[in-house]
C-alpha cells in the first residue's frame, strides 16, 4: 500500500499485542524494526491470570508492583525493582511469578518497559486500537470486509485523512497538571548546575534544558517531565529580567538624541 502511494514507510518501532503471525508479518516486511509490546495487552492478560493472586494482593499487583516495574529507564533499574518484585511476592503467588516470568521476560514480548522504546513513544496500541473503532463506525459500517476489499477500502482511508486537514502532533503536549507540577518545583534550591544549562535536580535527576532531555522515569514515559518544565518557567523569568528595558536608559537616549 505504502509502495502504491509512493510513501517510503520503514517504521524503526512497531507496538503490537502478543500475536505471532503479527510479529512474522512486521519482522518480515521490515527486518531493521524494533517490535514493542503494548502494555496496556501485559496488563490485561496478566489480569487473566489473577486467580494465582491472593485476593488482598491483586489491586496492589496490577496498580503498583507491574507498573513500577514498567517505569524503568535501564536494564540495571529493572533487575533492581525486578529482585524486590520477586522477593517480596515468592511466597504468595509463586505460580504467577513463574507466568510472569516466563511471558513477560523470557520470550519475544518483553519489550514492554518504558526503556524499551524512545522517550515519549507510545507503550500501548490503545490510541491505535480507538482510531480503528472510528474505521468500522465511519467507513466500513461494520461490515466485514474481504481482504482485497479492505485494502481499496485502506486508500479511500488514507486519501480522506490526507486532505482532512488534522494536525497531527510530532512533539508531546504537556498535561495542564504536569505544568502546574513543573510550576510548584519553580526554584533555583531544586537546581544544582553541572553544566551550561545542565542541572541536578535534588542530586537525584539530570535535566538538560538545552538538549531538552531528563534522566527521570516520567520524562522517558511521556517525553517531557516536571523538571524540564520548572526549568523553563525559571529561564522564562530569567530572561524576562535580563531582557526588562531599564529604566534611565530611555530618557538618557532620547536627551542624547535632542542633543543631536
Ligand atoms: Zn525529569
């Protein structure tokens, strides 16, 4: 299809579910891609699974002990939070450890951490998964269509969203409760400077302004984060100051010019 309407299309990610003919597929029309594991899919088919969970333990499980597993920026950060994962759930659930894993960490579908992929990029096909729901209401009328008939279908698609004229975003949108966040930690004593731009963030994070990047967990999730932010509104006050028209300057250049 890419090749009919001459757009060179060799994706470096591609997010799916666990579908093997899916994986083949993607591996063997582009060999170079990077498949990710949609983790809104670990999720749910881990809650399958839940009855290996005691009962007072599965809110925990599926709120908190694989999201934070999810959240990690490195291999050495997740073999850390994977060792507490398993030590403190061994003796409750070991056959859900065991599920866990085997699918989630041993076989082709463990590229579900946030580490896994770019900072920013999307960890689920959800987004995908709505966009299609608007394909079976708008275009196909929910009506299953053969294989060929849907790739004509496909263009008619592809021709309409071209001339529809949406903009689709390439940079995130910080959230209004990330920039009020970023707002509140507004203070140089947050900030020590390593370097031009460069800042420790409580010596725990390091933010760079100038290349507009954070070693923090939130950062690599969404593409931006409240350190990133906090250190705009100081630099926007900064150099608003600097740039702040002084005040005798304007009455000595105009006496200067009279004198002229
Ligand atoms: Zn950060």
């Amino acid at each position: 299809m890419a090749d009919l309407l001459e757009i060179n299309f060799d994706p470096k990610y591609i997010v799916q579910d666990a579908c093997p003919a899916s994986r083949n597929a993607a591996l063997k029309s582009f060999p170079d891609t990077n498949i990710l594991m949609c983790y809104f899919h670990v999720l749910l088919n881990c809650k399958k699974n839940k009855l290996d969970i005691p009962n007072e333990q599965q809110h925990l499980m599926f709120k908190r002990y694989i999201h934070r597993l999810h959240m990690t920026t490195s291999i050495d950060h997740f073999r850390k939070y994977w060792k507490i994962f398993v030590d403190s759930l061994i003796d409750n659930c070991p056959s859900f450890i065991n599920y866990f894993y085997n699918q989630w960490l041993k076989s082709n579908w463990k590229n579900w951490k946030a580490f896994s992929s770019p900072p920013g990029y999307a960890c689920t096909n959800s987004s995908l998964e709505s966009f299609n729901a608007t394909i079976k209401r708008d275009f196909t009328h929910r009506r299953k269509l053969g294989i060929f008939a849907f790739i004509g279908k496909s263009i008619d698609i592809i021709r309409y969203y071209s001339i529809d004229g949406q903009k689709f975003s390439m940079t995130p949108k910080p959230t209004s409760s990330a920039i009020k966040l970023g707002k509140s930690m507004a203070s140089w004593e947050n900030f020590k400077k390593i370097y031009q731009r460069t800042y420790f963030y409580k010596d725990c994070y390091k933010t760079n302004f100038l290349t507009k990047n954070c070693s923090c967990k939130y950062y690599l999730k969404v593409g931006y984060c409240s350190h990133l932010l906090a250190l705009q509104e100081l630099f926007k006050k900064k150099d608003q100051f600097v740039n702040k028209p002084k005040k005798g300057r304007a009455k000595n250049s105009e006496k200067w010019y009279v004198r002229e």
